[in-house]
C-alpha cells in the first residue's frame, strides 16, 4: 500500500514540476497568462511551491517508512 502511495505521489512531484514556469521563458509565461490554466503567474507559483514542499515531505516520510519496513 505505502509503495502505491509512494509511487502516486512521485508521479505528482514530476508533473508539478513541469508545471513550474520559468521566469527567463517569456514564450511559457506568456501562454500561461493567457490562458489562464493556473491564475496569475504569482499565486501559481506560490501554490505550486507549496504543494511541492508538501508532496516533497510526504514523499521522504514514506520513503523512511518503506526503509524502516525492510529493514
């Protein structure tokens, strides 16, 4: 069960990272404006941190768990 949830969750990370919008990129920021997927590029980035803090520390507490199981 922990290995499925393990595996959801780094999925999520991957994509939220490629959600991230480079601030040099004017070519992303501009589509992204535009089309308005995420709100306004600041709140967008403010929640994209956040939900990558958390799945980042989600992540480390079952992988320590997994570790500690076969161990």
């Amino acid at each position: 069960m922990l290995k499925a949830i393990g595996f959801v969750i780094s999925i999520l990370l991957i994509i939220i990272i490629f959600l991230r919008m480079p601030q040099e990129n004017v070519g992303l920021s501009s589509f992204a404006t535009k089309s308005d997927i995420l709100g306004s590029p600041s709140s967008a980035e403010r929640s994209l941190n956040i939900l990558t803090a958390f799945g980042i520390l989600v992540y480390l507490a079952i992988a320590l768990q997994l570790n500690f199981i076969s161990n």
